[in-house]
C-alpha cells in the first residue's frame, strides 16, 4: 500500500469509527438538550477533573470564550451553578447541580453500555493498544510542522 491508499484508508477508517461513536453519544446526550463537548464538562465536574473554567480550558485544549460559552448554556439548562471560591474571591467553582449530576450519569450510563458492546468486540488488550495509539495519534498531530 502507497502512502496515499494509507492515507484514504486511515481517513476513512477515522471517520467512520468516529461518526459511529459520535452518533451513539448524541443520541444519550439529546435529550437534556446538551451537546457532547457539553456533557464532556460535566463528566470532567463529575469526576473532578475540573473545578475552575481556566481548568477546563487547560484540559480541553479551546478558547476561554468557546468555554464560557459551554457553560452559560449549562447554567440556563441548570446543570451547572458557580460558586465564589472561599480562599480566593476570584475564583469562581463551577458545579453541577442535583438535576446536572443526575444527567450526567444517566447520559454516561448509555455511553458505558456503547463502549462496552465495544469492548466485547474488540478485547480489553485492543482497547487498550487503540487507546495507546490514539494517544500517540495526538502526540503527534500536536507537534508543530515545519511550514
């Protein structure tokens, strides 16, 4: 194979596991009126991955507008409140509310039994070197080129 059929072959590959996948999750994310990069936030408030919007910012990689934007749509929703932090009055903690947390794990409860159909497919060792190699995949598309 030339490096142009790998290439089209990766490409199509990608897209097609990642519309699948995609189309899974929004599906489980819908109905709370919420996008995926929105149920992403919550999960990371969850399982406290996050506190802060700079942290969330941090994690994910975006703008601190693209972020802000996430979460007034949470807020209206009632998903999310802010809190001043009490040692530093700057800070503002972002939570989820008793209704967000219960969406939440709803909507992860549905991608849980999607990737699980996954794992039995595939196998945990797969799983886990895909996993390996999407990381290494994003390394690398990281990585200034030289333009």
């Amino acid at each position: 194979m030339n490096t142009d059929q790998a290439m089209t072959a990766f490409i199509d590959s990608y897209f097609r596991a990642v519309k699948g996948f995609t189309a899974a999750l929004q599906a489980a994310v819908s109905p709370y009126q919420i996008s995926f990069e929105q149920y992403q936030i919550m999960r990371d408030i969850a399982v406290e991955r996050v506190q802060t919007l700079t942290d969330i910012v941090k994690l994910r990689g975006v703008t601190k507008p693209a972020i802000a934007r996430q979460i007034s749509s949470l807020l209206r929703l009632g998903y999310v409140e802010q809190n001043t932090a009490n040692e530093d009055h700057r800070r503002r903690l972002i939570h989820l509310t008793t209704t967000g947390a219960d969406v939440e794990r709803i909507i992860t409860a549905n991608a849980r039994e999607r990737f699980q159909i996954i794992t039995q497919h595939m196998g945990d060792g797969e799983l886990a070197q895909l996993t390996e190699l999407l990381a290494q995949l994003n390394a690398a598309l990281e990585t200034p080129t030289n333009e």
